[in-house]
C-alpha cells in the first residue's frame, strides 16, 4: 500500500542554524502539507501546496519557513534560523483531491529538537 | 475560526468493554475526520464522515456525526490492546487543511 514517507525520523538541531524536512508524498497525489505537533498540543496546519505553489499557509508559517519541490517526488520544509520554540513533531500529509473529496494521508513524521 | 473539543481527554478501558469519544465542533462540519495516532508517531485515517446522520463502520469501530453536524462521536465495541493509542478528530476547513481536536488518549487494560 503506498504511503507517504519523511525523513529523517529526528533532527537534534542547535538554536540558528538551517534545517530541511524531507518528505516523499504519494506518487499520484496532487496537494501537499505540512502540520506540526508540538508536544502535548494540537496537531497544527502549516501549510498547503498545489502545482508549485503555496496555496494556503498558516500565521505560524512565517518568513522563517519555505516549502520546495525540488523534484517530482520530494516534499521539503526548511525553516532557515530554528528557534527553540520550533522544536515539534512535523508532519508530512498529501491528497489525490482538495477537502472532502480528498483524504489526507500522513507521513510518521520528523522529531526536531532544537537546542 | 472552528475550534473542535473532544472529550474525554484520556480513558481507561478493561479490554473487552465498549467505549465512546466525542468530538464536538464550535461550528458546522463540513467534513469530520477521525485519525488514530500511536504515541510519537503519525497519523492514521479511520473514518471520514460528511452528511448530518452518517454512521460508517471499519471492523469494531463505529463513526456517527449528528444531525445538525455539529457532533461526532467515535464508538468501539468489544476494546482490544490494538486499539490503544490517541484518537484526533479533525474538521475540514475551507478546502486546504484539516484543524483538530487536542486528541483523546485510550489505554486498554488487559
């Protein structure tokens, strides 16, 4: 059964410094997101992306965070300066369709830490 | 925004009892997803529900969503270890992302 997949699995990062996320979506899948869960919270929209673009992003997603498609299976998030506050579980999810037509399937995420 | 709330926060069930979790909606669903997590790890779907009254079943676990659609509630018949683990509700907003519950705990108790 294909599924999405991320990696890597954790991330120990220090304060500053650059991260990417990789994800590798579902082959036939159209839209593309990233949620975050910070420990003991909600499971958080970050942002969504279609035909090479973001389509919609939260006020979390702020100039700090960019997302790619670098090629036609990969999936990146890159947060440019980590701060402490970003440390969370990131998830990867994607979508043959839009909304109710459209299930979101999910990676199993990336623990990043920042210290 | 839609703001969901699901209760209880956790539960602790004998293995082999019946169980229900709610997930209530500040608003009017248009979609309600239930996901089973297990601890640190991602999200699996369960069951999509769209129209007032909607019941839908996967093995022992039952999803309904009220009429009004405001409500959802989760049920499992006959509880077993593999069932334990974090249940999420999550609501479709607009048509880009998903918004969730804080997620409901369940511990099975041989």
């Amino acid at each position: 059964e294909p599924e999405v997949t991320q990696t890597p699995s954790h991330q120990v990062t220090q304060m500053g410094q650059e991260v990417i996320l990789r994800c590798v979506p579902i082959s036939n899948h159209l839209y593309f997101y990233w949620y975050r869960q910070i420990l003991g919270q909600k499971v958080e929209f970050l942002v969504s992306f279609y035909n090479n673009e973001i389509s919609e992003k939260s006020e979390i997603f702020d100039d700090q965070f960019s997302v790619e498609r670098p090629d036609g299976s990969n999936f990146t998030l890159k947060i440019r300066s980590t701060k402490l506050e970003d440390s969370a579980m990131y998830f990867c999810a994607s979508s043959p369709n839009l909304g109710l037509a459209g299930e979101q399937f999910f990676g199993p995420g990336t623990r990043l830490t920042v210290l | 925004s839609q703001e969901l709330e699901q209760s209880p926060q956790s539960l602790i069930v004998q293995e082999g009892k019946n169980l229900t979790i709610n997930c209530t909606s500040s608003k009017t669903l248009y979609g309600l997803y239930w996901y089973k997590q297990k601890y640190g790890e991602g999200l699996i779907f369960l069951m999509m529900l769209q129209k007032g009254g909607e019941e839908k079943s996967h093995e022992k676990i039952t999803a309904k969503l009220d009429e009004k659609k405001q409500q959802s509630s989760l049920h499992i018949t006959a509880s077993q270890p593999s069932h334990a683990g974090i249940y999420l509700c999550g609501a479709v907003q607009g048509a880009q992302k998903l918004v969730f519950g804080q997620g409901t705990r369940l511990t099975i108790n041989p």
